[in-house]
C-alpha cells in the first residue's frame, strides 16, 4: 500500500493538464522568481550556499587534489539534481503566492509533504542520474588520458585544448552531458513543484513533466538553454554566483510550473500548521522535524 501511495497519490484523480507557453511565459517565470528572490533574500541564500558548499567538499573527498579534470562534469551535475537542492525554494514561492508569512524555517515544511515519499523516490532517481553522470564522465576521461592526473590546472589546460585526445574528450563528454541534461529536465521540469502543490504520485508527477515537454519542445529547449547558461555563469568562479542563480531559477521553477500546468482537477496539499508551542535554540535542528 505504501508503494501504491508513493506511485499514485492519496487519490485517483485525472491527469493534470498541461498549457501552451511561450517564451514570454519563460521571461515572467524568470521576472517573478526574481522578485520571489528579492522578497526572500536571506532565506535563499541561506539555502542556497549549502549546495555549492556540500558540492565541493563531495568533490574533494571523492577525487582529492586530482579535482580539477572533474570541475566541469561536477558542475554540468548541478543542473541534474537543482531540483532536488531547489525543494525549499518551491515551497517558499508557494507560500508566498498563497499570501503566507515566510520563514527559513518553512523551507523544510517539504519534509511534512502529503508527497514526501514520491518527493523522495524521483530525488533518487535524480541522484542516481547523477552519479552514473560522474561515472561516465571519469570513464571518458580515462579513455582519453589514462588513470594519470594532470600535475596542475595549467597542464590540463593545455591538454584538452592542445591535443586531439583533449578535443575527443570535449566532444564525447559534452554529447554524453548533453543526453543525461536533457533527461534531468524531461523527468524533473515540474515533477517536484506538482508533488508539493498536490497530493499526487511519482508516477504522475513524472509523466506530467514528460507531456510538458512534447507539449512544448522548442519552448522547454529554450528553457533548458536558460537553466544550463545560468548555472554554468554562477559556477565561475568557484560557484559563488550560484548563490544568486540557485534560488532565482528555483522560485521561476515554481512560477513555470503554475502557467504551464493545470493541477486543479488534484486535491491540494495542505499547508503544515504553524505550531504555537515556544521552541528553544536546544531542541535544534531536531524541533524543524516535529
């Protein structure tokens, strides 16, 4: 039963249904989610830094000094798993559209979701996306350089731009990338943002984002241009920008998501009720999961 609420939501209810949009819906998702940003500075970059900060000291632990032929496949990865990191930021648009005060600390009312084990289920699948992302991109590398590290940033440089197995390496790894980017964005353009707005399963989540996307092909592209620009903007350097481009694209995700889908035929998730019982700074962080 457990699995069947997972996959199907609490209720049996039709199909969302999905509008045309244009690039003039695009310009406004990205319009309000900036002033989604500037309403909510503080907890967007508080939610915000943790990503690229987690991200790099992953990078370190699992590759060490020999980061830097990793940087940029690390940095293609944040595009497959932003929705995961953007969760948060969602739910604070949501409230925000509905006209309700907003804390950081409402960001983790995602964890009381009606949908949290679907939330869950496609956060793993996007997860696994990306190792097996890291995976083939270490696989490529080694392919066309062997098991040795450059000896330092220069060095690699100079490699991939001065040698034919440097161009292979950026020909293949971006063909590669380009596959695993269009994926992520078919199965997750409005998957995570339906799941908090509505009782509904992982598989509805995940089918509706899939139609949104032969719905609107060009459009989405265009999209994914936009996602894949910024991002790669706010990772130079050192993914410091992403502390602006992060919450920005994660509250226009949520606005995308309200023009081009049609949920109302789904029950709707409720907001969690905000406890009046006074908490103190010792019952942290375990008071933010009562």
């Amino acid at each position: 039963m457990a699995q069947s609420h997972i996959l199907v939501g609490a209720a049996a209810a039709p199909q969302p249904a999905i509008r045309r949009i244009d690039i003039k819906d695009l310009t406004d998702a990205l319009r309000e989610g900036w002033a989604d940003f500037s309403a909510m500075p503080s907890h967007a970059l508080f939610l915000a830094l943790i990503y690229p900060v987690v991200g790099i000291v992953l990078a370190q632990l699992t590759f060490g000094y020999a980061i830097v032929p990793f940087l940029f496949p690390l940095a293609a990865g944040f595009a497959l798993i932003g929705p995961i990191a953007a969760l948060g930021l969602y739910e604070l648009s949501r409230r925000r559209e509905a006209g309700l005060e907003s804390s950081a600390v409402n960001a983790v009312d995602v964890l009381h979701s009606p949908s949290i084990g679907a939330i869950a289920a496609l956060g793993g699948l996007l997860l696994a996306l990306f190792v097996v992302w890291i995976a083939i991109a270490h696989a490529i590398y080694v392919a066309s350089f062997g098991y040795a590290m450059p000896s330092s940033a220069g060095q690699f440089v100079r490699d991939l731009f001065a040698t034919s197995a440097g161009w292979r390496l950026i020909l293949i790894g971006n063909a590669v990338g380009f596959v695993f980017a269009v994926v992520a964005l078919t199965i997750s353009a409005v998957s995570f943002p339906l799941l908090l707005d509505r009782e509904v399963g992982a598989a509805t989540a995940l089918s509706t984002s899939i139609r949104l996307v032969q719905a609107n092909p060009a459009t989405m592209a265009l999209w994914g241009l936009i996602v894949a620009a910024l991002l790669l903007v706010g990772s130079v350097p050192l993914f410091i920008g992403l502390a602006v481009v992060i919450p920005v694209l994660g509250h226009a995700t949520w606005h995308l998501y309200r023009k081009a889908i049609d949920a109302d035929a789904s029950p709707p998730a409720q907001f969690r009720k905000v406890s009046q019982i006074r908490r103190y700074a010792a019952d942290f962080p375990a008071s933010l999961f009562k």
